[in-house]
C-alpha cells in the first residue's frame, strides 16, 4: 500500500511537471488602472493557487480562533480526555491510572 501510494504521488508530480513544460509561453494578467503582469502561463498558474490557498485559511482563521477561545474556557471536567473511560486493572486506587487512549487513524 505504501508503495502504491508513491507511485500515485509520483504519477501527481510527472504529470504536473509535464504541465510546466508545456505551457512555458508568456501570459498577460491585467490589473486596474492599465497595469498588467507578464509571467510565464505556469508561473501565473502557481501564483492564482497559492493566492487561494491564502484566501482560503485567511477565511478560516476567525472560526478557529472562536473555536479555540470556546475550548479554553471550557472547565477541565468537562475537556473531551475526563470523559474517557479508565483503564481497570484490578486495583482500587484509580489516582495512577491513565485514561485509555482511543486511537483513530486511516
């Protein structure tokens, strides 16, 4: 599975430097005010997508930044770690016990 997964990355990585290769001709962006940018196609390309993974966690920031203040004043009873459930191993003193771990993963 490991391997099947590098070769699809690699698959990803060929196919979009074949891309690059294509397409080295100049492009023009135009601006406001008769200002424009002239970039090669692929270069312009990279700038949009970065441009919009930016955008994009910029738009996240302000719902996470309300979800981390939200956690914090939560009380430490009632944090998602106090509600799992202790391991028992026949003793009675629970205060050295940790919580069992719930592992999630793909």
């Amino acid at each position: 599975m490991k391997y099947l997964l590098w070769l699809l990355k690699a698959a990803i990585f060929f196919t979009l430097f074949a891309f690059a290769l294509n397409n080295q001709h100049d492009a023009t962006v135009n601006f406001f005010f008769g200002t424009h940018w002239r970039a090669p196609l692929v270069l312009v390309v990279l700038v949009a997508f970065a441009g919009g993974i930016v955008v994009g966690a910029l738009g996240m920031l302000p719902g996470w930044w309300k979800h981390r203040s939200n956690a914090a004043k939560l009380p430490a009873a009632a944090s998602p770690a106090a509600a799992l459930p202790v391991a028992n191993n026949g003793s009675n003193n629970n205060s050295n016990e940790l919580p069992v771990a719930r592992h999630h993963g793909l």
